[in-house]
C-alpha cells in the first residue's frame, strides 16, 4: 500500500512541477537607427538585461519618463506589451513561464520617440 501511495504521489509531483525555460539573450538591446531624432542629448540611457529562471529582468538606466516593452514571438504566436514609468533607473520583469520555445523580438519605445531593439530565444 504504501508503494503505491509513493508512486501517486511522485505522479502528483512531476505533474504539477513547472518546468523551467531557459532564455537566451541573442542580441543586446540597441538603438534602432531608422528613428533618428535630431536633438542634443548629454546622456543617453542604457539598459541591461539578466536571466533568473523564466523571468527577463530589463534594467532601465538614465531615463525619466513612460518606456512601452513589448515582446513578440517571431513566428507571431504570443506578445507582451506594457507601459512602465521610470523615475532616472527601474527594472522591468517579465515572466515567460509556459511559453514556447523560439526567438523573440523586443522593442523598447521611450517617450521622447527613441527606440530600441533586442532579442532573445527561449530553449
């Protein structure tokens, strides 16, 4: 009898385990060229990205003001879009538990009109 109660219970606990993704960061996020806004800046801001289990965490850094993060799959299956406000340095996280494995494209849109671009994989 209490065999199978083991068994039932490993059963239970393999079921209801999440199972870790593992993201990888392909490129680092950058300012897309094609926006070019012609005003003088001293500082621009920066960004760092970094990995805890299924969690992207995006370190904004010299930035006062609304920045909209959306991510979107490559193949078009699932996106995430918010609008954070940032107070000179914050850090956005965002959690990819249960979503598929592939390549990802980010964009970061501050509100001075300023874009940047990223991407990562999840395997």
């Amino acid at each position: 009898m209490s065999k199978k109660f083991i068994l039932v219970y490993l059963l239970a606990l393999l079921f209801c385990t999440n199972l870790n993704a593992n993201i990888i960061i392909d490129d680092p996020i950058v300012k897309d060229s094609s926006n070019n806004n012609n005003g003088g800046r001293t500082i621009s801001p920066s960004f760092d990205l970094t990995v805890n289990g299924d969690v992207l965490s995006i370190d904004i850094n010299r930035y006062l003001g609304n920045a909209v993060v959306s991510v979107m799959a490559a193949d078009g299956s699932s996106s995430i879009s918010g609008t954070y406000y940032i107070n000179g340095h914050d850090t956005v996280c965002l959690d990819f538990t249960g979503y598929s494995e592939g390549l990802y494209q980010m964009t970061i849109t501050l509100g001075n009109g300023d874009v940047y671009l990223g991407s990562f994989r999840i395997e």
